[in-house]
C-alpha cells in the first residue's frame, strides 16, 4: 500500500503528476471525468486511457472511498452512516430526503474544535481534521448508496450539501474548500454552488475569504441574542462576540435577497426563547438579508436542556415573522437513530496534541485544542 488516495486531489493536483511522467496534460480531464463523472473504482475502468498510463497511476495511486462502519435508517427516510477511514477514524454523514430535494449533512472534522453546550459532537474533543478526500468520500458514498453514477443531470437523491455535520468547517477551511471545488466542478459531480450550504459557529476571520473564494451560501449557528447567554452555548462567542460576528455577516460577499444568510436558532427551554429574546433578534439582524431557521432541540443522552414548548416556538417564530424575516421551524429528522440536528457523534478518541502535530506538520491548531 502506501499509494495517495487520488479522490480529493485538485486539478492542479493532477496537471503537476502528469508533468511529472511526461504525459500530456489532456489526460487530467480525462481521469476527472472518469473519477467524479462515472464514479469509477478502478483505473482498468479508465478505457480511454493507454494501458501504460493506467499502469502508473495504479502503481502510484488507490480510488478509496471511506467504509461504512454502520448504516442506519430513520422510521422517516433519513439515513446516517458511520464512516471509518483509513487511519481507524470515524465521522458521520446524515442524508435528509425530501419530496424536491436531498440533502447530504458532510463533516469536516473527527470530533470538533469547539463546545457548543446544546450539541452531542461537542461533547467529543476534535481528534484531527478530515482531508479534501474524506470530505469528497463522504459525497461519493452517498452516490454509491444510490446508485447515482454517472452523475444525473435532473433531479438526484443528493441534489445538496449542507457543511453541518461534526466539526466547524472553518477551522479546517484549506480541506472543506479544496473538496468543494472537487464538488462543484462542471465536468464531474457538478453541484451548484446555490445547492451548497457551509454552517459556521462564527469563525470570523475566515468568513470573507469563504464568501470570496468558494460563493457557497453560508449559515451561522448564532442561537442567543445576548454576549452572556452565547458565550456559555457558543463558547467561541468570547472569542468573537456577537457584534463581531454580524459584521462579518453584513459583509459577507454575494449576500443578497436571493441568497440569504441563514441564522440557526435551538430553541431552549426557559434559555433563549422568550418574546424578548425574538425581538432582539429581529433588532440585532436588521440590514441583513437573512433567514431564521427556529431548530426544536434535539435531545442526547447526557443532555441538561429541554426543548422548547411548541406554543413558545410558535410565538417566537410568529414575532420574528411580522419583522418581515422567514422564521419557519425546522422539521426534526432522524432523531430514532440520533441523526439529527446537533446528535451527531462517532466514538473515536481524542489523540494526543503531539500525536495529532506529527501527523498533520504543516495544519495549525485552533486555539481551542492548544489549550486542551
């Protein structure tokens, strides 16, 4: 063994392999088209490739997808998939089906960065970042599953992405963004950049380089109106509070009416769901082309919150409905097979600092774990 997954390599990624063996550089087109078009697992399936170049990209390359440890399906639909890498590391993926789309929730890292209070994956220090090829694995099980190969044209079993499983994607921005090119790309899986939804805590330096770069749609798990309150659900806040984050919102590029931001909101019991704590949120997001997503918690074993009545929900959506903003309450999904919003959660266990510095040299710890 010993071979590159060749599945999350760029474009350029592949130019620079094929100067390297003296083969023209039609040849990337052709490989990408076979791998994130058809789907292919083998290089014998490459026909249109000589025999000699396909020999060397077998001796120096695997097409590896993660394994599915355990497949799960929810009494509505839903699927969740515990996925195993190559290094004994696990992650999850959900898909969602609806009746005009489905959405595949991908993770960007085993464990996560971050505490959030309200959440199962923060229970679970991160372990280490996922690559662009296990993030792109997680798209291509999903195609495998469902038989989606060569990638259709109209309607598919996975029509989006939301960057929303376990992990905070902007603290593993280098990998999420060389998937999503991969993703996006128009000779392979080919996915709209409309149909792609990156979710962040509020990693605000990297927000306008997401927004410039990858013009995905953004969402941000705000889920409190007051610097206090957030700090304890969303320890990230102390870091960069409230005001700070709705800056970077206000400039995040291609926000408009079209492609609104979305704003997150677990309802909590007796926590964050009052009619004081709705027209706060209307005040704190005035000038922001925005949406609310109102999320019932999804409760986990372990948990010290409840979730809000569905009257109190209703209220608070209903205010923040007459502010002129969609508010509509999330429908829970997969919550029999703790697949749903905020459940997430593999059984891997944290490495040490130095184990994880050693095998990722050139990746910079978030702060949060250089203090773990």
């Amino acid at each position: 063994m010993g071979q590159d997954n060749i599945i999350g390599l760029s474009r350029e990624d592949l130019a620079n392999y094929f100067q390297s063996i003296d083969t023209p550089n039609f040849r990337v087109q052709q490989v990408w088209n076979w791998l994130y078009h058809h789907g292919v697992t083998s290089f014998d399936r490459m026909v249109n490739i000589p025999a000699p170049v396909r020999q060397k990209l077998e001796d120096s390359f695997i097409i590896a997808r993660p394994t599915v440890a355990v497949a799960q399906t929810s009494n509505d639909g839903t699927q969740k998939w515990l996925l195993r890498f190559a290094d004994g590391e696990e992650a999850e993926a959900v898909h969602i089906p609806e009746v005009d789309r489905g959405t595949l929730c991908v993770s960007s890292q085993v464990g996560c960065t971050l505490t959030c209070k309200f959440c199962h994956t923060g229970t679970q220090k991160l372990v280490r970042n996922l690559t662009s090829s296990e993030i792109v694995g997680q798209m291509m099980v999903a195609r495998d599953v469902f038989g989606e190969w060569p990638s259709p044209v109209g309607m598919r079993h996975v029509s989006n992405i939301v960057m929303m499983g376990m992990g905070e994607p902007l603290y593993n921005y280098d990998n999420v963004a060389k998937a999503l090119m991969i993703i996006v790309d128009n000779q392979g899986i080919s996915l709209s950049r409309r149909r792609i939804t990156l979710s962040t805590s509020g990693v605000v330096p990297m927000m306008q380089r997401c927004g410039e770069e990858l013009g995905v749609n953004l969402a941000v798990s705000l889920h409190a109106v007051r610097n206090d309150v957030r700090d304890i659900l969303v320890p990230l806040n102390k870091k960069y509070p409230i005001e700070e984050l709705l800056d970077a919102c206000r400039a995040y590029p291609r926000a408009n009416n079209a492609r609104r931001i979305t704003f997150e909101y677990v309802m909590l019991k007796g926590v964050n769901d009052s009619p004081a704590d709705a027209k706060e949120l209307v005040r704190l997001i005035k000038g922001i082309p925005a949406k609310i997503n109102l999320i019932p918690f999804n409760p986990w074993p372990g948990s010290d919150f409840e979730c809000s009545t569905p009257q109190t929900i209703s209220n608070f959506s209903d205010i923040v409905f007459r502010a002129g903003y969609s508010s509509p309450v999330r429908t829970p999904r997969g919550r029999d097979i703790l697949a749903a919003c905020g459940q997430l959660k593999s059984e891997s266990i944290k490495v040490s600092k130095s184990k994880l510095l050693k095998s990722q040299p050139t990746e910079p710890l978030p702060q949060s774990l250089d203090a773990a």
